[in-house]
C-alpha cells in the first residue's frame, strides 16, 4: 500500500517536474523571441538613422563633378583601321569626358577580333544600313548616329569622324578647343561655281540657302537635335540631290538619256550647312570646320571629276614635315564669298586644324611611333609613370 502511494506521488512530482521544465522552456522561448523583436527594433531605428543622416549628407555635400562630353561619332566601312592611334588618344582622358559611337556595315561587330583597343569593343549601332558614296543614306548614317548620341544627356557636342580620320594634338588640348566655344563648327560657304544646286528644291530650299563644305563637322546638342528632327531639307535631298552617273556603273545601270542634264550633287557635302542656314542659324556657327582634307584636283584625267576625292598619305608620306604642314595652318579662304576665316581659340589666334585625312594604317602607326603627334605624349607619360 505505502509502495502505491509512493508511486503515485514519484508519479505527480514527475508530472509536475515535466510540466515545470515546459513552462519554463516556454518562458525562455518567448522571451528569446521578445529579446529578437526588441533587437529588430533597435536595428531598425538605427538603420532609419543612417538612412536619414546619409540623405542629409548627400544632399548638403557637393556633387560629383559631372563634364560635358563630346560624342565622337565614326562612320566606317567594317573596322577601324587607325583604332591603336585613337586608343593613345583617349587615354589621355581621366573625367569620363566623351563617348563613342560607331556606324559600320549592317551586322559588322567591334568585339577582340575585329579591334585592338578596348575603347571601340561593342561600340558599333545595331541599326546601322549600308552606306553608299555620293548618295543620301551617308546623311540617314549621320542621323542615326546623333540619335543614338543624343539619348546621353550629357553628350553636349556631336563629332563627327571618318575611319581614316587621326588627331593631331592630344585629348585635354582637343577637348578645351572644341568646348570653347558655344557654337557649331561646321565648314560652309556659298555654291556659286559648280551648279550643283537642283532648281527642283524650290521653293523648300531656295537657292540663296544653298551652301558646301565638309561633312566632318562638330555639331552643339541644339544643332544635333535640329538635324535629327528635320523633316523637310532631307527628303528634298533625298529626291533631288543625287551623284552624276558614272561611267564605270553604267554597265549596271541604264545608260542616261540626257547624262548632261544630270546635276553632280553630293549629299553630305551640302545637308548640314544647307539646313542650318535654312533654319536661319549661320549666327550660331563657326563657318569652318576642324578637319583637314587634302583634295586632290589633278589625279582625274577627266577635268569634271578632278577634285572628287581627297589625298589618302600612305607610308611613305607621314613624315613630321607633314603633319607640321597640318598644324601651322592659321586660316582658310573661302573664295566664294571672298571670306579669310582666321582661326581662333579663346579668342586667340589658334591652329585651324585637329584632325587630319585620310590616312592609311602603315601611315597612321608610323606617324604614332614617330611620336609626331600630340596622342602619345600624354598616353605615354602616364604609361611609364605606372
């Protein structure tokens, strides 16, 4: 009886004992879970404080310096033969202050193979089309390059470069010479002498508008976005500005009835200036460009094609006396006008030119070995400093 009882109360204080233990782990659980709650609060109350105390911070602390950039904008045929001579070029940047965009062939890709300086990998337009000479999709290739530079806001001037195009002093000089200037540098002048003007345009483009120069302009963000939006000069262009048949494609193309009625009108030579000085805004450009081209006007034995297509230096031309040649140049005659255009930077005298084609590969790479451009001596110094 008595050895009952005792296992009826070892029994209780067993139950007990275990009821114990689980209010007691209950106990430890609720407060372990109360102690994480409270911790969460004082990690989010400071979290909250560093949050506050960063966003004072930022918006009391100066910003980042932000440069405006130039956007060089390339039209090539497939690569870039000079890309090693722009590659020292750019090094000379330390501020993020310029951009690149490529139109090359439709489906041509700038990646390891195809370019040796990382600058130009991926940079090519996948809307790009196929360019062809003397004709109007050279300016569709210059539009589709403004539109795609023109999403960057902080692009603020719109270079435009061919592929045998190479700089001639190095980028800090470049950079202060172009952003100098509130203007365009756009080479224009009046076409008074080779009748390329097609009485067709008028009235939309009136013949006192009409103007020549070089494609190789520097355009500001207003003037690119005039371009880009222009839906009236380009389609005149497109109609009525077309390159004379040439012989050598008559064998794919019908012979021209009345081949002497034909107007010689190159399109890209023409738009630009044209439109700008359509829209009334010649005040807002300097009216020379700053790309040097030699035009060779003797190499046709044909007399109406002499002067078609500029000197290409090839190895045995680049030499220093050449691009000295280039450099000194201080001004340019227009004679059309009867206009000597004195060139200026920061309004004082300055050289005209800062760039230079056309130029083969062989060329380019002596001329950058020669360290007779400006490019390397800043790419260099930084390079031997490392």
């Amino acid at each position: 009886m008595r050895s009952e009882q005792m296992k009826r109360r070892s029994s209780s204080f067993s139950h007990k004992s275990q009821q114990y233990r689980w209010r007691r782990n209950l106990f430890a659980l609720l407060l372990f879970g109360l102690c994480c709650f409270f911790t969460l609060l004082i990690f989010e109350a400071q979290y909250t404080r560093i949050k506050l105390f960063a966003s004072l911070y930022r918006h009391n602390s100066p910003p980042l310096p932000q440069f405006p950039k130039i956007a060089f904008l390339f039209i090539a045929r497939n690569r870039l033969p000079l890309d090693i001579v722009w590659d020292a070029f750019f090094q000379g940047d330390e501020d993020n202050k310029f951009s690149i965009f490529v139109h090359s062939r439709p489906g041509f890709l700038f990646n390891k193979a195809t370019t040796k300086s990382v600058y130009f990998l991926n940079r090519q337009l996948n809307d790009s089309i196929q360019v062809d000479w003397g004709g109007s999709s050279m300016i569709e290739a210059e539009r589709i390059l403004l539109r795609h530079a023109l999403e960057d806001p902080s692009n603020e001037r719109f270079l435009f470069l061919s592929d045998s195009c190479l700089p001639l002093y190095n980028f800090s000089y470049t950079y202060d010479y172009i952003m100098s200037t509130s203007t365009s540098f756009v080479d224009s002048f009046s076409d008074t002498k080779e009748g390329r003007y097609n009485p067709k345009m008028h009235p939309v483009i009136p013949v006192h508008n009409w103007r020549k120069g070089s494609q190789w302009a520097v355009l500001t963000r207003k003037h690119a976005h005039i371009v880009v939006r222009d839906d009236s000069v380009f389609p005149m262009f497109q109609l009525h500005c077309k390159r004379k048949s040439l012989p050598e494609f008559w064998r794919d193309h019908p012979l021209p009835a009345e081949g002497w009625k034909e107007h010689n009108c190159i399109p890209d030579e023409h738009y630009v200036q044209t439109l700008l000085a359509q829209e009334g805004l010649e005040g807002e450009i300097t009216r020379r460009g700053v790309t040097h081209t030699s035009w060779d006007v003797k190499s046709s034995k044909v007399r109406e094609r002499q002067g078609w297509h500029p000197v290409t230096y090839k190895l045995a031309d680049a030499t220093p006396s050449l691009i000295q040649s280039i450099k000194d140049i201080d001004n340019i005659n227009y004679e059309t006008e009867y206009r000597k255009e004195w060139c200026t930077s920061k309004g004082k005298p300055a050289p005209c030119f800062l760039f230079a084609r056309k130029f083969t590969r062989p060329a380019a790479l002596r001329l950058l070995n020669m360290s007779v451009l400006g490019v390397v001596s800043q790419a260099r110094s930084k390079s031997s400093e490392k």
